[in-house]
C-alpha cells in the first residue's frame, strides 16, 4: 500500500457524509480545508506537472503562497504569472480554480471545485484539462498568451 492509498475508504465515507448532509464542514474551516487539501494532495501532482510540462519543452513553474491572509498555489507556464491554473480558498465546500489566459488584458475563467467530490484524479484531471485549454488558446487565438518555448 502506498501512502496515498491509505485512508481512501474514510476519505469516500466522510465524501459521501458531506454529499448526503450528514457532515457539515465547521463554518470556520475555509482556510484549514484549503490548507490541508493543498499541502497533502493537489500541490504534489501540480509539481509533477509542472515537472512534466517542462521535460515537454514548456517553461512551467509551480508557485504558492500559503502563509498571509491570501492563499494560492498554482502553476503558471511563463515566468510573469500571466498565463496558468491557480487555486485559492473560496468558502468552506469549496475551492475557487481558475484558468488565466492572459494577465493584460485579464481575461480568465474562474470554477468552484467542491472538496466533497474532489480527490487527486478528479484534481489531476481538472488540472490537466485546464493546461490543456490553455496551450491550445495560445496555439491558435489572438489572445497574447506569451508562451515562450524553451
């Protein structure tokens, strides 16, 4: 068993629990949720993709910012953070992850990712998708995305 694997069956009860409104999150648990959802599980694979992204030909870099009063974490495929995925707290059921396409103009897409349905593949695939999005308007829009290939 490896160390991810442990606990799966809890983590899907209480899931379940929290789908059905058995379990209410504690109303003040934005930040800790975020937190512990960030540290143990999303930002790991958003590191191997960013680590993936790069052996591509892809400039990405992982970045956080998990200590203040705003919390995000995020990868970003130029080194201005003006094109990527990040993720912040939104409220207590739910983070807020959103595409950039462009930093000026902004133009983004924001979407709530409820942490009763997420786990790492459903993380890792929303993940994917929005990188995904994101190569491919820079690959044939108008839109400045300023992907520089290394």
């Amino acid at each position: 068993m490896q160390l991810f694997d442990a606990y799966t069956s809890l983590q899907q009860k209480l899931q379940q629990y929290e789908r059905t409104g058995r379990l209410a999150p504690h109303p003040e648990s934005t930040r800790p949720r975020f937190l512990a959802f960030a540290e143990a599980d999303l930002m790991p694979l958003t590191r191997r993709l960013a680590t993936i992204l790069c052996q591509a030909g892809i400039p990405a870099q992982a970045s956080a910012e998990l200590e203040g009063d705003s919390l995000w974490f995020g990868l970003f495929l130029d080194d201005r953070w003006s094109v990527g995925v990040y993720l912040q707290p939104f409220d207590d059921i739910s983070m807020r992850l959103t595409l950039r396409f462009s930093w000026e103009p902004t133009i983004e897409e924001h979407h709530a990712l409820l942490y009763r349905t997420c786990t790492r593949a459903t993380f890792a695939a929303a993940l994917e998708r929005g990188i995904e999005r994101l190569l491919m308007q820079s690959w044939q829009s108008d839109v400045p995305c300023h992907l520089h290939l290394i």
